[in-house]
C-alpha cells in the first residue's frame, strides 16, 4: 500500500471522513474553485 493518494501524486484538496459529510464535500468544492480562480 502507498499509503494516502499524496504519495503518489499532488494534492491539492483533502477532503477528509470516509465517508465524507455531504458538508466537507461541498466544502472542499468550494476550495478548489477558489484555487483555479487563483490561477
């Protein structure tokens, strides 16, 4: 086992539980939507 996905490859949002809250879901959404408008 390699262990979390962050081993093997860039992350750039966790979105943590298993499984996750619809809550942490959206919320992660959120997140990257502001990273890529960042960009």
């Amino acid at each position: 086992s390699f262990g979390g996905v962050d081993n093997v490859m860039p992350v750039d949002v966790f979105i943590p539980g298993c499984p996750p809250h619809p809550y942490a879901i959206i919320n992660g959404l959120l997140r990257a939507v502001r990273l890529i408008a960042k960009k």
